[in-house]
C-alpha cells in the first residue's frame, strides 16, 4: 500500500470517528431534552394523584351563580344517592347521569386486565392495582369520592358485556377496600359495557377495554392543606 493510500485511510478513520462521536453528543443531548424513555406504560403513584386532583382556582373567575350553585348541590345529592346503592344495578338513567357529571370531572383511564371472560384481576395489573391503592390512599385524595366505571370493546352483546364491566368495576373496588382499606362509601362501581368506546373508529380495539376512574367530588385546595 501506498503512502498516499495511507493517508487516505487515515483520513477516512478521523472523520468516521469524528462522526461518530458527533452522533453520540446529539444523542446525549437529546435524552437531556426528551427524558429517558421508560419501558412499559403502567401509571406511577404520582401520576394518578395529578389525574385526579381537583384543579387550583384561577383568581379572577366570575362570583359562582345561585343556577350554578344549585346545580352542584343537585349533583352532589345525586352522587350521594347513588353511594349507597349496595344491592343492585344502576338503572339506565342513573348510568347516563353519573356520565355525564364525570365528563366535568379530574378522571384517568387504567389498563386493567382480566382473565378471560371473567373479573378476576390478572397478575399482570398487579402493579397498576397497587399504584392506584396508594394515590387513592394518599392525603391529597383521601376521603374523596371515586366512581370506577368498567369498560368493554364492542365484541358480543350489548347486555353480556354491561354485567361484565360491572363485575370488573366492582372487582377493582373490592380490591381497594380489601387491600387499602378504603371506604366501600366513597367508592361507585358503575359498569358501562360497550357504551362508551374510547376508540369508536376502532370498537374492537384493547384501549376500549378499560377501567375509568373519576374523582366526583374532588376536594379544595382549601381541603388539602
């Protein structure tokens, strides 16, 4: 080989290596700026108790109307109604009703799984259960009333799938009142099938099969402190 050849690889060698160290400070510097990328998608403590906190007031709201005030106390009537529904479903309308409250509500949708075909909790969401258990539990979320609403994708029928989803919602309530010894009062399970698809262009689709939890009667931030 030839010294010019020699040279040529040389060169060759020092600009790949530069190259490739400029390649590992770029990527260096993107991890600073995106965050380390975390495997599996399982919700923290910390995330479900930001879901669910009641948001702060913004100063400079409008004074709260005596239609607005009447209309919360309604509300919460209503929600403490259907808290001590121990012996059977809710009814249609009571269903559409605590929708449509929790629509205004701090809410999170978990992916809990199940054996097949039934409403035992899989090993597998073991670790959500348990995340969810201690945010419920923390001092920021004690206390506060949470419905646990079931849902399916739009395989089978429409009456099979709401006892099913109740029969979930009720099985993650059981398992927080046994596991963390939460109030059975402060907790509403509510099975809505597949009524409520979160991915209706897809009805079949795994995120439609969910577990939504809504705080429906957040507290202050008076109430924290």
């Amino acid at each position: 080989m030839s010294e010019a050849q020699g040279d040529d690889d040389m060169s060759r060698n020092r600009r790949g290596l530069s190259l490739g160290l400029a390649g590992a400070m770029l990527a260096a510097a993107l991890m600073l700026l995106t965050g380390p990328v975390i495997a599996g998608d399982e919700p923290t403590e910390a995330q479900i108790i930001n879901a669910l906190k009641a948001k702060p007031k913004t100063r400079g709201l409008p004074v709260v109307t005596p239609e607005e005030r009447a209309k919360a106390a309604e509300e919460q009537q209503f929600i403490n109604t259907v808290r001590q529904v121990r012996t059977r479903s809710l009814t249609s309308s009571e269903r559409d009703k605590v929708a449509t409250i929790a629509k205004e509500k701090p809410s999170i949708d978990l992916e809990i799984y199940f054996d097949y075909n039934s409403a035992v909790i899989s090993s597998r969401s073991m670790p959500s259960m348990l995340s969810l258990g201690r945010a419920l539990s923390a001092p920021e979320l004690k206390g506060t009333v949470f419905m646990i609403g079931g849902h399916t994708d739009a395989v089978g029928g429409e009456s099979y799938n709401l006892g099913l989803s109740e029969r979930r919602a009720r099985a993650v309530k059981q398992f927080l009142i046994d596991r963390f010894r939460l109030s059975a009062e402060d907790l509403m399970a509510v099975g809505y099938g597949k009524e409520q698809l979160k991915d209706p262009a897809n009805p079949t689709s795994e995120l439609n099969r969910r577990v939504q939890v809504v705080n429906m009667a957040a507290k202050s931030s008076a109430d924290s402190r």
